[in-house]
C-alpha cells in the first residue's frame, strides 16, 4: 500500500493550509498549529493500518522537510 502524504503548505493568503489527497484543511493561524495537526491525522491513518508521511512545503513550493511515519513513531 502506498504511503499517504500530508502537505502541510502556505496558503495564498493567509496561514497554512494541509492537504492530504482527499480534502483540504484550514488555513491555521501557524505554520506550527498546522504541523500538530498533520502529524494527528498521519498518526489516526497508522491506527487504522495506512502508511502515512508529512511533508512541509515553503512559499516556492519546495519540500523543505518530510518525515515517514510509517516506521515505529510515537507508540
């Protein structure tokens, strides 16, 4: 099963937007808030058996920081 990306990335506006290939989330106030919340929905995908990543995008659209969480993370 492929691993499911959560994209944490500027809005065009304002805040932080998360996508994760089925819907959108936010914006959120922060970068920060934004990430708490990505990583939540990865690790709710990994109790139900689906291998989930994060990835965080800067304003060019450049990864600038991805993390699998389908190795042993946070049990």
């Amino acid at each position: 099963m492929p691993c499911t990306r959560i994209l944490v990335r500027p809005s065009h506006n304002k805040g932080w937007l998360i996508e994760d290939g089925r819907r959108d989330m936010g914006p959120y106030y922060s970068r920060d808030l934004a990430l708490q919340v990505a990583v939540s929905e990865c690790l709710a995908l990994r109790r139900v058996g689906r291998p989930a990543r994060v990835a965080v995008e800067d304003g060019d659209g450049e990864t600038v920081v991805k993390r699998c969480l389908c190795a042993s993370f946070g049990r």
